[in-house]
C-alpha cells in the first residue's frame, strides 16, 4: 500500500502497541515504536539468571484466534511462527491432600469431575454455568470487547428494549459472587470460579457477574507457548519491523508534545523531538493521569485514586523440586477463608494471612513432553495491595505470608525440595516498572456494575492522543490488551482519514 505521509509514533513495545503498529503500518502510515527497555512485550516480563528466564507476569495465551486473524492480515501465518500447547487440563486445584480438583477443555469432562468432587448437583450446576458463561461471552463480544468506546447506552443500544431481557440474563447488575451462588452450593466451587475476577485484578465480591464469561474463554484453549512467553512478543514485534514499522529499543519518552490542544510528537529523555501526527500510549494509562508525560499530557485521561487500582502481586521465582503432589503446568491452592483474603488486599491494604496460591511450573507446558526431573523453574504468586508508590512491604511480612504459602502447599500435599529462591518481587518493583500504577498489574479495579466502563477508552480528552493496552478497554490479558491495540489504529485511521475506522477483531 502506497505511503499515507502520516506519522504515528507509539509509546511502548507492549502487546497493544505491537498490535497497533502492525496494523497502521499495513494501512501505509509512517510508525515508530519506542520503547524504554531493550526487549519488546510490556508485562509479559521475565527474571534472568545465567541462561534461564523465569516468568513474572502472564503465563499463558487464550483466544489465539485473535493472533490468527492480526498475523493473516500481514500475510503471515501465526501458528507457524509461534508454537503452541494446549493441555486437557485448564488447571488443577487443591483445598487440601484429599481434595483435589482437575478442570478441562472439555465441559462435560469438567462436570463428570465435579460430580466426583462435590456430587451431581454441583456438575448439573457446572453445566448451567458453563452455558451462561457462554451466553455471556457471546453478548457482549460485538459490543463492549471489539468496541473502542463502550457505555452502557451504547450496550442498552445494541440489545434495545426487547433485548433488555437478555442483559438481566447475563446477570450484568450482580456481582460474580452474588451470580455463583445460583449454579453452586458447594463454597469450595464458588473459590474456584470466583477466582475468575483476580484475572483482572479484583474482588469477586465486588467484580460483575459478566467475568464468568472468561470460563467459555478457557474452554476454547489455554496455550502455553513454546519457548516461553516472551516469544508471542517477540513474533509481533518482528512481523511488524517487516511490514515497515520501526521499533526503536532503550528510546525513553520524557513528554508528549502538545500544540493548540493537539498531540504533535514526543520528547525523549536525551533531547531528541519526535514530531508526529498522533501518538498513541501503550504505557500504564495511570502515568499519563499523573502528569508523568508532562503537564499538558496530564489532561487526556483522568488521574486514578488508589482506591480504584486493581490489585497487585507478590511473586516468588524458584527452582526447586516439586514433591507430594502432581503438578500440572497450572496450579491453584485455596485457603479456607476466601473472603478475608479480599479484605486484606483491599480494605485493610496489607498482603493476606492464608492467601491463595497460584504456582506456574514453567518447564511443563508441553503437555507431550515427560515430567521434569531435575529441579524445575516455578513461578509462586499471591494478591497484595497496589500500593507501591507509598509503601514498601516489610521484609519480615514477606517472610510470614511466604511461611503461610509453604504451610498451605504442605496441607495440600505439595512440598519444594532442594528450592533455590531466584527472586521476590513486590508491588514496589512492579510500581518502578509501571510507574504512576501503585504496582496494580490490571490497571483500573473493575468493581461494580460500573466497573467495566471505567477504563479509558482509545481516544483521550486531547486531540491526537491515544491509549492502548491492559490499563485501556477492553481490559488486562495479552488477547485483550492486543484488541485494544487495533482498536486504538482504527481510530487514528479514521481521524487521519486514512481508513474506515471498523471496529477491530
């Protein structure tokens, strides 16, 4: 396609930005990606150690279709340049050594292991969740994911009143926990599913009902990628150098530029300008509320009160040797009181007494390939508070809730010979890598029936200036912050005048 003479530049070599470079540079538009560090991805970060690398954020890819459809329009075929495993088992879980809970791609497998579990009224109430969730996945698809500005009118719009109804069905007005207790007695189940609303860091007590969708999402798949995930990155990044965009590394932005109430270009923090017709931000949108891209910047989005952060994480990156207990590429250990666990992190701002325990086993992603036998890399991670900007965890709290972690993995039968603590991090550090965030990974809390309109939307309050990624609708994850990356192109196209401004896909 013939050059547009337009000029874009992006701020951050994320997964939105990516996306949006990609697709602005096959619509013929001159764009720059700079990013302040030396490796593409954002949040799909990784610790180093000699030659290995240990995950810090993301672990796994759900909805490769939309990779598929971003690499077809470029003419490439995404499942060559970035192989997947997909595993039976979504994840196994344990409450204690003799319960244990295995869920599956499969639904009808998921219930026949939950009648095991908890009796055939609790898989008979599985299976009216998993096809709500479906429901849910399916109403809101067209009209809040792949639309770059929703509000409840414009839902309202698209269901009209005869479809009011259906928007009770999905449940829209109550929280997860509220909508869970309706398909399940069992609390243990009500954990497990509840879980969904810590995908995007908030309280199931608090979070919609609509994030139940996210159970018909991971029955489609849930893919480790070979290689590790900075791969993912690493393939976008590159098919968008070879379709013209240019990604610039270790280019730290110090200001966005604004003339007459348009954004004109970047500064960068050793001098150099960078004019442009419109930029768009892939950093955190908090650090542009904060004026951390200049005064003038300050008034695109609105300033996020710590009140409304989603939550953080402490992370341990071990390597040791799993024993007692079978692990799977995915495991979840639950505590017995789920509730004080959210009250901790939200109301009472300090890291869980019993927190619930997420391990990734890194070395075991190909389901195909035999168990490890050495001592394998594990990724430990628990919620905390996203206050980093004003607090540091003491180092002895870190210690107790690391003692409660390893009493909960004992209970449940698990227990980590021969560990090698490789690193901690903390809503600090994450904090010092998303600055203005407070260590929140998921951007703005989604709580409330509110709560899902409340991130900002690709066009800012200043012309010309765009956001995208997991801070942005349509929300945290890698499929989700790559969507709000092409919905953020879109609208630059259309207000350029150089593309029809459909919504992506």
């Amino acid at each position: 396609m013939p050059g547009l003479n337009k000029r874009v530049i992006i701020i951050g070599a994320g997964m939105g930005g990516l996306a949006a470079a990609l697709k602005l540079a096959l619509a013929g538009v001159d764009v720059t990606v700079l990013e302040g560090g030396h490796r593409p991805g954002g949040k799909l970060r990784e610790q180093h150690k000699g030659d290995k690398s240990f995950y810090t954020g993301p672990t796994v890819l759900t909805m490769p279709w939309v990779f598929e459809e971003i690499f077809a329009e470029a003419g490439a075929d995404f499942r060559e340049r970035v192989k997947l495993h997909c595993s039976d088992v979504l994840a196994r879980h344990a409450w204690s050594r003799d319960e244990r809970l295995d869920l599956y791609g499969d639904h009808e497998r998921s219930a026949e292991a939950i009648a095991e579990f908890a009796g055939a009224a609790e898989a008979d109430g599985f299976r009216r969740f998993a096809a709500h969730a479906k429901r849910v996945y399916e109403a809101l698809d067209e009209p809040f994911i792949r639309s770059s500005q929703p509000t409840p009118i414009s839902i309202f719009g698209r269901f009209g009143w005869n479809g009011l109804s259906e928007l009770m069905r999905i449940k829209a007005v109550f929280t997860l926990w509220q909508a869970l207790g309706q398909y399940f007695k069992d609390p243990r189940l009500k954990q497990l599913f509840g879980r969904y609303a810590t995908y995007v860091g908030a309280s199931p007590y608090r979070a919609p009902a609509t994030l139940m969708l996210v159970a018909d999402v991971e029955s489609r798949g849930v893919f480790a990628v070979d290689g590790g995930i900075h791969q993912l990155p690493e393939a976008l990044a590159a098919l968008a150098e070879e379709n013209g965009a240019s990604v610039r590394y270790g280019a730290k932005v110090a200001e966005i530029l604004v003339d007459n109430g348009k954004a004109c270009g970047v500064l960068l923090d050793d001098g150099e300008r960078l004019d442009a017709d419109a930029v768009i931000c892939n950093a955190d949108a908090a650090a542009l509320g904060a004026g951390l891209f200049g005064e003038e910047a300050r008034a695109a989005v609105a300033p996020i009160p710590a009140a409304k952060r989603s939550h953080s994480v402490v992370t341990w990156n071990l390597v040791a040797r799993p024993q007692g207990f079978p692990m799977h590429y995915h495991n979840v250990f639950f505590p017995p009181d789920y509730k004080a666990e959210f009250k901790a992190v939200f109301d009472e701002l300090h890291l869980p007494r019993d927190p619930t325990v997420y391990i990734c086993a890194q070395d075991r992603g190909d389901p195909d390939a035999p168990a490890p036998t050495a001592p394998e890399r594990l990724l430990l991670v628990v919620n905390a508070p996203a206050r980093g900007d004003t607090e540091t965890i003491p180092e002895a709290e870190i210690r107790r809730c690391e003692a409660s972690v390893m009493h909960l993995l004992e209970h449940c039968g698990l227990t980590l010979a021969d560990s090698e603590e490789v690193a901690v991090t903390t809503p600090t550090h994450f904090e010092q890598a998303y600055p203005a965030s407070g260590g929140a990974v998921f951007g703005r809390v989604n709580h409330g029936w509110w709560g899902s309109f409340d991130r900002p939307g690709a066009v800012t309050k200043i012309s010309g200036l765009y956001t995208a990624g997991g801070s942005a609708h349509p929300g945290p994850g890698i499929p989700m912050a790559s969507i709000s990356g092409r919905l953020a192109a879109d609208r630059v196209l259309l207000d350029l005048g150089a593309g029809s401004g459909r919504s992506a896909s």
